[in-house]
C-alpha cells in the first residue's frame, strides 16, 4: 500500500533533533540560549542567499556568483553612504538594485542567449571579482559609519541578533512565493519538465528571468548584511560563500536536476552543518576532523532526506513482481 513520503522539513528535522540530542549528551554548553543563538547567527548569510539561490537551481540551474555579488554589494553601499554622503536606507535600496540587475542581466544570458547557466555565472563570479577589484582599487575598506548600518548586524531584539530576523524574514517570504503562488508553481514546473510547462502555459524564459533576479537581489541584501557584520569591504571577501549555499540547498532537499526544493529544507541543511562544527569544537575536536565527520552526516543527511523516496519506489517495485518475473 503506498504511503505518502514525510515533507522534506520533517525528514530533515528527523535527522537534526537526534544530532542536537547527541551534541548535548556529549557537551553541556551545546543546549545553551547562548551558544545555539551564536550558531544560527552564523548561518544567517547562508540561509539568506539560500532564499533566493533556490530559485535559479530548482529551474534546474545555478548562480556561482553568489559570492562576487556579496563582495561587490558590499562595496557598493560603502561607498554610497562614505564617498558619496548617500543615506544609509536609500544606499541599501540602490544596492539591492544594482544586485537584481546582476541577477537579471545572468538570467538573460541563461534564457535568452541560451548559455547554460553553469559558465554564465562562473563568467559573471570572474569578471565581478574585476569589478570589486577596480571600484575598491585593491583595497580593504573599512566601514565605521553610520551606526545605524552597523546596528543591522550588531543590534539585537529580544535578545536574538537582528541578522536572524532578516533572515527569518526572507526565508518565509521565499517560502511563501515559492510554495503558495502561481510564480512558485511555475517555477517547479520548469525544473521538472520545461516541455509539458510550455504545454501548459508557462514561459520558462520569464520564469528563469525572474528566479536569477531574485537571486541577484538576495545576494545584495546579504552583501549590506556581511559588510554592516564584518565592518569592512574587500574583492575577496566573501569568496567561496556559493558552495556553502550550494551544500545547504542540496541538504535541504533541492534536487541537484531541478524540480525540488524548499527554503525551509535549506536553512535546517545549514543549520545541520552549522551545529556540526560546533559541536566538534565545544568537544576538542582536533580541526583535521571536522571535514571527515561534516562530510559522513552529509551523506547520511542526503540519503535520508532523498535517497529514501527512491527506496521506497524500488522497495514498493519488488513487491508489485510476482515470483519468478523478470525485470
């Protein structure tokens, strides 16, 4: 009898809730207000990129300019609000555009100059890197003022970090966008089957339009939020930050074809990989073997999380076959 697989956030949450469980027989400080309120501040720039990286890898692509886009919009802002005297709230509002232009001008090259988008975006980290470079001129800025900028990463509410609030805010939007509306729908339509979406309808190209936009515009939110946290802009500043999106999503249970995904999923992925490390710090853990441990609970996340529908389809196939059959 066929049984309707557990939603992705619950599978997912099955592997988390024991792997706190263990962290906090083995360690004491684990189960702290303290220390899980510092570790999911720390997966704040993750799980804000993942709101809207989700969009370009569930059409059955991907954005690795993430981190480029992080580094640029960071100097951006800075320099809006410290060379050119521009108040903080419309500085971040012109960069988030210049971030969804980015976006926009990559999903153009995927959808329309049909560029797979694998080499557009590695194109768009390089020569972006260029441009962090000449607009910076090679520097390290530092960012001191305005205290209100500073205050999105350093203020709390409630006793949380604002950056959880953002993030929680972004996340729950995507949420929203990409499981309650017609755009969220089309979305996964053309991930799944691009083909039968146009029968139906939809327009890949303006669907693909679109998710790359907003990717390039979460990646600026999250390029004022790294540099109001790190008080300081570079070129390289957050260079490899797209491979820890990436592994988030693909934790989460975004299919690595398209078709599939939750924001949700991907920020417990990096919550998951997040309380990882840190309980193999708060153990001692010598730091030769974080990766090995990190990478055996990503595997098992992954076949618990994804493998486990396909198993259950192959185990419900042996036992459909009469004896004797064959394949």
């Amino acid at each position: 009898m066929y049984k309707k697989p557990l939603p992705t956030e619950i599978r997912l949450l099955l592997v988390l809730l024991p792997l706190m469980a263990v962290l906090t027989i083995l360690s004491p400080r684990f189960l702290t207000l303290d220390n899980l309120s510092n570790v999911i501040w720390s997966i704040c720039i993750i799980g804000i990129l993942s709101s809207g990286a989700i969009y370009p890898r569930i059409t059955g692509g991907i954005d690795l300019s993430l981190g480029a886009v992080v580094a640029l919009t960071g100097i951006i802002v800075d320099m809006l609000m410290n060379k050119f005297g521009i108040h903080w709230i419309p500085a971040i509002m012109m960069t988030i555009v210049v971030g969804a232009l980015i976006g926009l001008f990559n999903g153009f090259i995927v959808a329309k100059i049909r560029v797979p988008a694998f080499v557009v975006t590695m194109a768009a980290k390089t020569y972006l890197y260029g441009v962090a470079l000449v607009v910076s001129q090679g520097a390290m800025l530092a960012i001191l003022e305005p205290k209100p900028f500073i205050q999105i990463s350093t203020g709390r509410f409630l006793g949380l970090p604002n950056p959880i609030y953002i993030m929680v805010v972004l996340a729950t939007i995507s949420q929203f966008l990409l499981r309650r509306t017609a755009f969220g729908r089309q979305v996964m339509a053309v991930g799944s089957n691009e083909v039968a979406a146009k029968l139906s309808g939809v327009d890949p190209d303006r669907v693909r339009l679109i998710s790359y936009t907003l990717s390039g515009a979460t990646s600026a939110v999250g390029g004022v939020v790294f540099a109001s946290l790190t008080q300081q802009v570079f070129a390289a500043a957050a260079s490899g930050v797209e491979l820890e999106v990436m592994t988030a999503l693909v934790i989460g249970g975004t299919s690595a074809v398209g078709g599939k995904g939750s924001v949700v999923g991907a920020i417990i992925g990096a919550i998951m990989v997040a309380f990882i490390i840190n309980g193999l710090n708060l153990l001692n853990i010598p730091a030769p073997f974080h990766p090995i441990v990190t990478g055996v609970v990503i595997i098992v996340a992954l076949i618990f999380n994804q493998g486990s529908i396909d198993g259950f389809k192959f185990g419900g196939l042996l036992r459909a076959r009469k004896p004797g059959s064959q394949a």
